[in-house]
C-alpha cells in the first residue's frame, strides 16, 4: 500500500468504510448522526478532522464508517490504536471534532 492509500469498504447494506488499515478495528470509537448526504465523502472529510485532533496519539489508525439509516447517516469513527493511550481524552477529543456544529456543516455541504 501507498503512503496515501486508504482501504473503502463498501459492505452489502450500503455502509462506507474507511480506513488505513486491514482489518478494520476501533479501539477508539464515537457515533453520531448527520444528515443524509455523499457516505464517501462525509467519511473523507471526518476522517480529516479526526486526524488532526488526534494526530498526538502515539499508533493512532483512523477509521471511519458512515451507514444510512432512516433519519440520515450514522456514523462511527475512531480507529486502531497501538499501545496505552488516554481513552478519555482522547474519545472527548473525538466527540468534539463530531459534535462542532460548523464541522457537521462543513460536511454535508462538501458531500451534497
């Protein structure tokens, strides 16, 4: 793989995954809902965000996977993380890149 590489899944029921790493695990992880909107592209642009918030974390491997649901998107990120980290800090960090609310703008103005 490429240094730039990064895997899609796209699973039967439509979800989107993307990470840098087979298999996909979430050590860390976080949900929350958007709007309908580009699963792709959402994924791209959280994952983006994600990494700079959490780019301290020693062995940190975004992932993100966005699945559709009745009421938009759902979507999990977080990642693999290789050795001890601060899980508190580290999710609290996550759920405030998720929860911004000009982040979620941003997002599904990018992916319409």
């Amino acid at each position: 793989m490429r240094r730039n590489s990064w895997h899609i899944l796209r699973d039967p029921d439509g979800a989107v995954t993307l990470s840098r790493r087979l298999p996909v695990q979430f050590d860390l992880v976080v949900t929350s809902h958007l709007p309908r909107a580009g699963k792709l592209r959402v994924a791209q642009q959280i994952r983006q965000d994600m990494w700079r918030a959490l780019q301290a974390v020693k062995g940190f491997a975004p992932a993100v996977r966005v699945a559709d649901t009745q009421n938009g998107l759902c979507i999990t990120a977080g990642g693999q993380v290789a050795g001890r980290y601060p899980r508190a800090q580290a999710e609290a960090l996550l759920r405030g890149v998720l929860e911004d609310t000009r982040n979620r703008a941003r997002w599904v103005r990018c992916a319409s």
